[in-house]
C-alpha cells in the first residue's frame, strides 16, 4: 500500500492513544509463563503482540479474547515441543522466545522476512545461551536459528548490552523458571536501559523477585521461581503517540491524546519534554496530552538513548525547527528493522531536508519554510520510518508519496485513520 500524503496545514481532535505494544508483548509472554489464568485488558493489536499472541499459542498457551481483554491460560516452563516459531518480523518476540525455547529439546526459529529481521544479528544472546548449556545453529547470528536445549543451566551468566536491551530482558523473562540461582552481569554498555525497567516492573507484577543493580549492569535471580496469574492493564503507548504529537507540533493544530500517564515507565515519555523544549504549546495531565501547534519550532540537543521509539518522530518535527538540532547516543538505530540512521536520513534528504549523519548522532539543519517534497519516498519496510516520513509530508510544499505504507500495522494498525480523523490530507492506496 502507498500512502500519498498532501500538505496539510491544520490537525484538530481527541483521540485515544493506541495501547502500548512493549507492555502488551510483556504481558502475553509473563501469561504464558504462568501456570493459571491470567488477563489483559486493552491489549495493543499491532503485528508485534499478534506475532507473540501467535507463538504462545504455538507453544501451548490457551488464548481467548473480546473486544476490551484477554485470558491467558499458561504452560509455565513447560512449553510444547514444537518444531518451527514463525516471529514473522518481531524482532522482541524472537529475542524474548529465544530463551524460552532453551526449555525445548529442539525448536527452529523461521526466516520470513529476509531483507528485515532476517538481517537482524542475536549473537549476544546466542553466546549467553550457549553459556547455560544450550546448543544453537544458526545463520551467523542471523535466522533460521535452531535451539536445542531442555535443561539451560543458571549460575554466572554474562550478556553484552551494546547491541540491544532485548537479550537481557529475555534472560530476565526466563532465569526465575531455571533449577539453580542466578548472576547476570551486563558486558559492555547497555542500551534503552529504560525499557530494562519496564521489563523489571512487569516481572515484578507476577510476583517474580529479581534483585537489580542501581545502574541495571548486575542482577540477582533466585531460581525456582514461578510467575503467578494476574490481572494487567496496558497503558497508552508513547512511542506511536510521539508521532501524532509530532504531527500536531508543525502543523496550525488543536490536537487532544488521551491515556498518556504521567508516571509511565516508557522512557518515550521523554518526548513530551522534547517538544516543550522545541517550544510547542503543550499540556500534560490528568493523562491527557494537549498540543496546539502554531508557533515557531527551535532547535535543541537531545539525548536519545532515553527515548529511542521516539526518536525518529522527534526528528520529523526538528526538520521544521529554526536552527540545528541533534539527537545523540542513537547508534542502536542502526539495529533495528532497518538502519534507521542511515535509511531514514537518505529518504528525509530526497525530502528536501538538510540533515547529516553520524555513527551515533542525527543532525538537523532545520528550515522552517518547510520542504519540497513531491517525491516517491522508501520506508524501508520500517513503521517508525513511515510514521515519521508521513508528518514530514504533511509540512512539505508538495506532499510525499510513501511506499510499503502498510508496514506502520508492526506498531500502530490505526495511525493513518487517527491522523485522517484529526484532518491529514492522506490517500492511501494499493500498490
């Protein structure tokens, strides 16, 4: 599907904010993980919490839904032996499920997105598990990867957290379940420490204890654990609401997002403070974000490591800000569905804007005329890159045209019906 996208000068509305996708994968696979019934209410429907829905299915879970919840009958550690997982392009759901699957004799995890996930590397986590006694083959790092385990082992375990938060969140998911107590040190840096947290917060919810460093580097994990079935409640979800925000920013807007809690756990949270500090007309409270966009946009620096989701959309809305603005410590952009450093600053310049790159850094020579435009622009197969080349388009003096538009569903299904209910001057149509 492309998404022709017009100018369009005024946004105006209320809608709610789709539900957070991290919380929603979370709280499946902590579900699944329990023996007994658990329930989610206001579950996201994104092809990251339906690939996981899918899998858990797969491996056991009894999964049945109505329109505001979920119930989640688990399998414990006690998943069934099956041959193949299909993560479809979920790189979390395949990270998390990699250390699940160390309780199966033999499990394949299939490649059917080669020219996205497919060119995702795991290594890190692959070294981890092989640490506790799990066989794995594998394609360099890369899909199909084969786990042969059945009795992974707990004790000192290391992990490097340079690459992605994931590997360490899903040895946090699966150590509790193991024999013996365990150590986990984080090698190296560790990125979107933020997100560690919210796995932490979830764990603790189904009464897991796991004792955290101040610094989230070193880890503490009696084991013998088991998760017990809960009740859960998804909050709004930052990370897709940035882009509406964004979107409202460099248009004349009146634009309400509801269900945006002041004292979430997402570290997207963060964009909020960007936009002020962009000098946005905003308000926060009561979980209601108001934005009026009218007023001139200003450069700033900014720290993205601690909102990486948000990360692209927060440079949309700088391309349209008076003066330079960086965005550092991003480098894991790079690892994502695509390059998202690279691919998306060669779209934003076929865009018309005057942005650089670094190996860790995003820069942007803002113009506040706005941009050209008029051009056929490559998503990358990528939902952030699309939903940030989509508000670009919308202050462009001659629209963008976004191919593989129907990508944005990884994360957000409704994001070009939202933004069409708040006035965007979107054409969507099949390629």
């Amino acid at each position: 599907m492309k998404a022709i996208v017009k100018p369009t000068n005024q946004l105006q509305g209320t809608i709610n904010a789709l539900s957070s996708k991290n919380y929603t994968t979370r709280y499946l696979l902590i579900g699944a993980l329990a023996e007994g019934t658990s329930t989610i209410y206001y579950p996201a429907h994104s092809e990251d919490s339906d690939a996981m829905r899918r899998c858990i299915r797969d491996l056991g879970a009894i999964v049945e839904e109505d329109d505001e919840k979920m119930t989640i009958q688990g399998f414990g550690k006690h998943p069934l032996h099956v041959k193949e997982l299909n993560v479809g392009n979920a790189g979390a759901v395949l990270r998390f499920l990699m250390s699940i699957a160390s309780f199966c004799p033999e499990l394949t995890f299939v490649n059917t997105y080669p020219n996205s996930l497919g060119k995702r590397p795991h290594d890190d986590l692959i070294d981890t598990l092989q640490q506790m006694g799990v066989e794995i083959e594998h394609n360099q790092g890369k899909l199909p990867i084969t786990i042969r385990g059945g009795q992974p082992r707990g004790g000192k375990i290391q992990v490097s957290g340079n690459v992605s938060s994931q590997f360490l969140s899903s040895l946090l998911f699966m150590t509790p379940l193991l024999e013996e107590d365990s150590e986990i040190e984080v090698l190296h840096d560790l990125k979107s420490k933020v997100i560690v947290g919210q796995t932490l917060e979830v764990i603790e919810q189904a009464g897991i204890k796991i004792e955290a460093s101040a610094d989230l580097m070193h880890y503490k994990v009696p084991g013998r654990q088991s998760y017990q079935p809960q009740k859960y409640v998804v909050q709004g979800d930052y990370p897709g609401s940035a882009a509406i925000l964004a979107a409202a920013a460099v248009t004349n807007s009146d634009v309400t997002v509801l269900r945006l809690e002041e004292k979430s756990k997402q570290g997207e949270k963060a964009v909020v403070d960007v936009l002020k500090a962009m000098g946005v007309n905003l308000t926060h409270e009561n979980g209601v974000v108001h934005v009026q966009g009218n007023q001139q946009l200003k450069a700033g620096e900014f720290d993205g490591d601690h909102f990486t989701d948000g990360v692209l959309a927060m440079v949309a809305a700088a391309v349209f800000a008076e003066g330079t603005s960086r965005f550092y410590n991003v480098e894991n952009l790079r690892y994502k569905e695509c390059d998202r450093i690279t691919d998306f600053v060669t779209e934003l310049r076929k865009a018309g804007a005057d942005v650089e790159e670094r190996q860790s850094e995003i820069i942007i020579h803002g113009r506040p005329q706005g941009v050209e435009g008029g051009v056929e622009i490559n998503a990358h197969y990528d939902h952030r890159v699309i939903m940030a080349l989509t508000i670009v388009g919308l202050r462009s003096d001659k629209g963008l045209v976004i191919k593989d538009a129907h990508h944005v569903a990884k994360s957000y299904p409704h994001y070009f019906e939202h933004l069409l209910s708040l006035g965007a001057q979107i054409e969507l149509v099949e390629e």
